[in-house]
C-alpha cells in the first residue's frame, strides 16, 4: 500500500526535514502578518479610524504572545551593575504581565511605525530594507556567537522570516523607486510593520529590534501633537510639491490660535521657538500656518526644498546611520554595564 504510515504516500516527513516543534510559531507568524495585510487593504479601501488602527494590532498581537509564553520566552530584565539601580531593584526585574504589555505596544508601534513616516517615492519600501538588513546582520552575528541553544534556534526563525521578507521589498524597491510606477499604499505598510514585530517577539529579540526603529521613534514622538489632536491633524500629511521647482515643500496646515485648547497653544508656541518647523502666526487674527509634524516636513524645512530621490536618500542614510549606532550600543556599549551580553 502507498497509502501507509511512511509509505510513499504517507504524511509522516522524514526526521529532521523540518523543526515540527516550531510549526505553531510559523503558523502564528504567518496569521498574524496576513491579518495585518488584510487590515492595510480594508484601511486603503474603508479609510478606517485611528482607534481602529490601535486595537486591530492588539488582537492580531494575541496569538504572538501566548505562543511566547508557551515556548517558555522570559519576562524578566536583567539591571545593570550600578550601585543606586542594584540596590533599589536588585540584580534582576521580573515584569510578568508587564513585560507582554510592552511587546503588545510594540506589535501596535511596529505596524503603524512605518505607515505615518511615509508619503514619498520609495520611502516606505527603503526605511523596511534597511530595518530588515540590520535585523539579519543581528540574526547572523548571535548566529555565530550561540551555534547551539534557544539563542541560536530564536535568531535562525528571524531569520527565516527575514530573508524572504527583503528578496521581496527589494524587488518592489524597483518599481516603488522615483519615479514610481507601484504605489504600496497601507497594505505594505502593515505587512512589514508587523512581519518585524513578530521576528521580534517569536525570535526574543523584541528591545534589540525596538533599536532599529529610532526614527520612527523620533517621527512618533514629533507627531504625537498631531496624532492626538493638540493641534490639528488632516488626514494625509506628505510633502507638498511646487511644480514651477520640480521641488518638495513641507506640507501646512491652518488653523486659528484661539480655537485651540493650552496645550495645543503651548505646542504652536514651542515649535515657533524652537523652529521645529514652520509657524506663521498673523498677529492680528492669530490664523496659523504650520507645517504638518513629520521628520519628512522637518527635514525639507531644515535643508530646504528637495527633489523626491534626493529626499528618500537622505532620509534612508538617516535610518542606516542610526541602525549603524544601535549594532554598535548593543553589542559594544552594553558591555560598558553587563560582564555577558546575549
């Protein structure tokens, strides 16, 4: 019979052909970044609201957790050696819930992370390759510095998930490139913030990864006015364009002074003073132009108008210098603080 246990026909794989126990890793792996693409298309297609953006991540994240706790992930931080820390928490922290907390907001950060620092020809597409690129050379160094154990077998699923994952943006870099000829819109956005947020978590290495993101960090954290409403927030935010230059522009938005609450007006006020941006302020009506709150909009109001490669390059040499900086901290500054470094 063919049909039989181990017959030619059989369902039973021969040993070692493929790491059975880390099936329900790569089944939820891949649930969750499918729920993710589906959400970018129903976003692209439905215009879905901010508060929907948040608890959809949430749940797709589920599934991601309970697989780490069941693969025995840890929750406990190792403290640095320094007398005050050591003395008020002890050698170690163990966070528990807090610890499943943190990698549910950096499931949400992750796929929303690369959907607001976008807007511009190949930005999206290049800011996930170098992120990409930087988790592989991380994968590949503890690769070779743990060839045996839970270490080593983390980094190869990261890897797994990786490798496919910057074959396929680098093929799409070439259409998405200026000029564009294939727009990503939400739905790739999604895909490969959470295609990140899981080589994080299912390969613990969930505070290295969140290293890589440092601009969109940054972006997150310049943008919060706007994406809590202080200040208005419209609902695309790219750069504007001047045809007569072939230039960007950093996009505006207008609104008045006293229709906003103290702590939108402290935000105005403290852009102006710190020119973070543009702030035109008519003294007389106190109407507002200000630009729209984006390291995009920055970065063309601190180096002037720009042609759109020029900006994508620019911005991307930011993303590869930073991921630089954090290989560099997490494997030669940690040392300054722990006597072993996994």
């Amino acid at each position: 019979s063919t049909g039989g246990v181990g017959g030619a026909g059989g369902g039973v794989p021969p040993s070692g052909s493929f790491p059975l126990a880390h099936l329900s890793k790569f089944l939820c792996a891949l649930l969750a970044i499918c729920c993710m693409c589906f959400l970018g298309f129903a976003d692209n297609v439905l215009d879905l609201r901010w508060r929907d953006k948040l608890w959809l991540p949430l749940c797709a994240s589920l599934p991601l957790l309970v697989v780490y706790a069941v693969d025995g992930g840890g929750t406990t931080v190792i403290v640095p050696p320094l007398p005050l820390l050591t003395k008020l928490l002890g050698p170690s922290l163990p966070l528990g819930p807090l610890y499943y907390l943190f990698m549910a907001c950096l499931a949400i950060f992750c796929t929303n992370a690369i959907n607001i620092l976008a807007g511009v020809n190949g930005l999206e597409v290049g800011q996930s390759i170098v992120i990409a690129l930087t988790v592989v050379a991380n994968n590949l160094i503890q690769v070779w510095r743990w060839p045996e154990g839970p270490l080593h077998d983390n980094n190869l699923f990261s890897l797994y998930l990786m490798l496919p994952f910057v074959g396929c943006s680098a093929a799409l870099m070439q259409h998405n490139w200026f000029p564009a000829r294939v727009f990503v819109g939400d739905t790739y956005c999604y895909f490969a913030g959470m295609t990140f947020a899981v080589a994080g978590i299912l390969g613990h290495n969930a505070k290295t990864l969140l290293l890589f993101f440092v601009p969109q960090v940054v972006n997150f954290v310049y943008s919060v006015p706007q994406l809590f409403r202080l200040v208005p927030c419209p609902r695309h935010r790219m750069p504007g364009y001047d045809a007569a230059t072939d230039r960007l522009v950093p996009s505006t938005v207008d609104f008045n002074l006293g229709e906003l609450r103290a702590p939108g007006r402290l935000v105005v006020r403290a852009c102006r003073a710190l020119r973070f941006g543009v702030v035109r302020i008519d003294p007389a009506t106190q109407q507002v132009t200000m630009s729209n709150m984006t390291i995009i909009n920055l970065a063309l109001h601190a180096c002037g108008p720009m042609r759109e490669d020029r900006l994508t390059l620019a911005l991307l040499g930011v993303q590869a210098a930073c991921s630089a900086l954090a290989l560099l901290v997490r494997y030669q500054l940690a040392y300054l603080f722990y006597d072993v470094v996994k």
